[in-house]
C-alpha cells in the first residue's frame, strides 16, 4: 500500500500500479503525474464520490479499481479510458450506469454489492467482455444486446431480483461459469436434505489454527468433543455475513449441505448452532495434508483462466484419475439439482495419486430436477468448464501419454467446449467415455 506522501512527493514515479486507501474524499491530481507508467490505479476502501472529468489523461490505465467507495454512479469519464479492460465498483452506492462509462475494451466488469436495478444496451456492445460480476443488485432483467457478447464466460448473477433466465443467455458459446443462486427463477434447496443434517452445538467445537480464509468465509482446524467420545479432528468454516463476488455465503452453505456424499467432495459432519454471535457454520472432514490445490486463481492478466505453478506435471494415470473424479462428483451434484458454477482447478484439492475433492460452492445454484431445456443447457455450460480444465490436464502431462490416448482426450475436450451448448455430452456420459479410456490405457 502506498501513501499519499510519497505520492505528493515524487517518489513513485514511474510506477505501473499505485494502491492508495487512506480515507480519500477527492481524487488527488498528483496521480496525473504518474501517467506515462500508471498501468493499475487501486482507490477501493477510500470515501470517494466522483472521479475527474480528464481521468482518461492515464493513457497506459488498463485496470481500475474502486470498490468500498461511496459512488452512487458508474463515473461517464471511466468510459473514456480508451486501454482500461478492467473496471471494478464493488461495495459502493451505484444505482445508475450510464452506457457511456463503459469503456471500448472492456474485459471485466466488477459490480457486485450495489443497488443497481438495469443495466444498459451498450453493455452488450462490448465485444471483449469476458467476465461480468453483478451479484448483489436489484436487476430484474439483462439487457438483451449481451446475446452478441460471444467472448462472456464468468457471469455471476446471483442474489437479485431475476424471475428468468433467457434462453439468449443458455446459448452464449463461451459461457462457461454461471451463478444465478438467490433470485427468484432459483429452484428452492432441498428442505429434507437441509432438515437432515446434524446439529452441532458451538460449545462442542474447539477452533485451532486458521487453515484458510476466503470471500465467504474462514476456515479453522478444530476439535469436535462429543459426549463420552475421544476428540475429533475436523476443519469448521464460519461464514461471513457480507455478499461476496459468487453470491451470499448462506446459499453457499446450503448447496454444501445439499450436495450430500460422494467421494470427490468433503464430507459435511453438521451444521453449528448457538454460535453466540448467531454466525452460520459446517463442520466437515479435515483434509489430509498430502492433498495440495490444483491451481492458483486467476490473475488480472489471465481474467478467466487459472494460474498453475511451473512444475505442476501429471503422468497421463494420474491426469486421467483426476478427470474421471471431477466428471463423477459433477454428474453427481447435476443429479441432486446442483450446478457448482466455479468447476476450476483452484477450487479442486488432489494429491500425487489422482485422488481429488471438489469445493467451494460459493457459486452454487439450485435447478430443476426434471430433464428440461432449461436444466440441460444449465448442466452443459458447466461442461464446457470441465473441457476447459482437461484441456489444462492434458497441457501438463509429461509421462505416459500414447498418441492414441492424445487423439481421445482431445476428442473430448472439443466436444465439451464447442459452442452449441446443447450438443456438448452430458455428465454421465463424459465418466463413461474416461472409464474406457482409463480402463482401455
């Protein structure tokens, strides 16, 4: 984080990324200076209203980020930004976007946690837009000119005020990650499976270290004491209460809990009651520490795309095995009405043998039971993510892979990515076809 010291007095110049939240009420005119090299410009956690008229001056600005601010509107001179790609105002006031604030080569757009209600034309006539965060609104439709947005993969759409979804939107050839939970089109949770779970009481958990922390909740390792039973390891989130990027995390924790047993997911031992700050949490199965993430999260430069560590290799026995666990725990989350919506290598845990454990429901949503349009082009988007990461396993294979097994992963990977969403295979016959492979190699 950089001061505004340091900026007043020249000692950041020629930097490509100026971080400043330091309670902020105008935009300082000393950024200007910075032009010739500004690349980043993070004001988010400031109090800042508006944005000069002359912002476009930052002619390198390729990624602007504002959130936790006060702007009630998208401001028209983002628009005029002619590198900005990425554009971020999440947690702010904003009720209003203009068209003209959305700038020409605009990739990622990142709204969530506002009070918009409609969103304009122009908005689908951005033909690099990639990924579009707007969970958290009071949008009751999407403008329909995003139909001729062909590049849109990320979508998040979840927690406003939506009573449909457009079939235009089920056809987008590249979307890929779709999260639409808490609207009203939303199919409920499955109140049996929610009723069935455990109850835990908080004053038999004793949390331990801090394994991790994400945008919808901490992590911690923990004891569970049981009456008249030995302690038992296990890891318990706790949830936070503010929206996140994906959704609300109350949803998140339903679809943990409905999503039910299978050997791909982490087991969820019960729900915490009588947290004395009313807090939702899961108790679940403790991960063994051989299991490792696939892949890191993507980076402003990738957008859509996972970052994988240089000497993340697979053999083709192991690739494979982690391929046939994903399709197999998507087949079966598809069969309780579940689409996961974030199916990516960093949301997978595996170890060196193939084994794999899919998590994060962050972005789960809930869809009809019965084989409609609606559910199978739903399933089939999520698809074209699992193509996307056996496209990802195979670049990384470096020991076993024959020709042949080459020309059927590849065969595979085409069909779950083309772009009719409707002719991609379903789920249950993508795990047929990696069983034969697995048990024909």
């Amino acid at each position: 984080m950089h001061s505004l010291a340091q900026l007043r007095a020249g000692t950041l110049a020629g930097i490509t990324r100026l971080d400043l939240a330091c309670g902020l009420t105008e935009f300082p005119r000393e950024i200007f200076d910075l032009a010739d090299s500004l690349e980043v410009l993070n004001l988010s956690g400031n109090a800042l209203r508006s944005l000069p008229e002359d912002l476009h001056r930052l002619i390198r600005l390729r990624v602007l980020f504002c959130s936790d601010n006060l702007f009630t509107e998208l401001p028209v001179c983002v628009g005029r930004c002619e590198a900005l790609t990425m554009v971020g105002f999440k947690a702010n006031r904003i009720e209003q976007v203009p068209g003209q604030a959305l700038p020409p080569l605009l990739r990622w757009l990142i709204l969530t946690d506002n009070c918009i209600s409609e969103l304009p034309t122009e908005l689908g006539q951005r033909p690099y837009l990639q990924k579009l965060m707007l969970a958290g609104n009071r949008l009751q439709r999407l403008p329909e000119s995003l139909r001729d947005c062909h590049r849109l993969e990320l979508i998040r759409i979840a927690a406003n005020q939506l009573t449909e979804l457009p079939e235009w939107l089920l056809a987008l050839p590249s979307l890929t990650w779709l999260a639409y939970a808490g609207n009203p089109l939303e199919t409920e949770a499955d109140a049996a499976a929610l009723e069935a779970t455990a109850s835990i009481p908080w004053s038999q958990v004793r949390l331990e270290q801090q394994l991790g922390e994400g945008a919808s909740g901490v992590i911690h390792r923990a004891a569970w004491s049981r009456p008249g039973q030995p302690d038992t390891q296990v890891a318990v989130k706790l949830y936070k209460g503010e929206m996140t990027s994906d959704g609300s995390p109350l949803h998140e924790m339903n679809a943990c809990i409905t999503a039910g047993i299978h050997p791909n997911l982490i087991c969820v031992e019960g729900r915490i009651v009588d947290h004395p700050q009313h807090t939702n949490g899961l108790v679940m199965q403790l991960i063994e520490p051989s299991y490792r993430n696939l892949a890191a999260l993507p980076s402003l430069a990738s957008c859509s795309r996972d970052i994988y560590a240089n000497d993340t290799r697979f053999t083709a026995d192991v690739a494979l095995r982690i391929a046939r666990g994903i399709a197999s725990v998507a087949e079966h989350l598809h069969r309780q009405g579940i689409t996961h919506g974030d199916l990516y290598g960093h949301n997978i845990l595996w170890d060196e043998h193939g084994d794999c454990l899919l998590g994060d429901f962050g972005a789960a949503s809930f869809h009809a039971l019965e084989d409609n349009t609606e559910s199978r082009a739903l399933q089939r988007i999520e698809v074209r993510a699992f193509g996307v990461l056996l496209g990802e396993l195979l670049e990384r294979i470096d020991l076993g892979l024959s020709e042949e097994l080459r020309v059927q992963w590849e065969a595979l990977q085409q069909r779950c990515c083309q772009p009719d969403v409707l002719a991609r295979p379903g789920f249950s016959e993508i795990v047929r076809v990696l069983q034969e492979v697995i048990t024909a190699h």
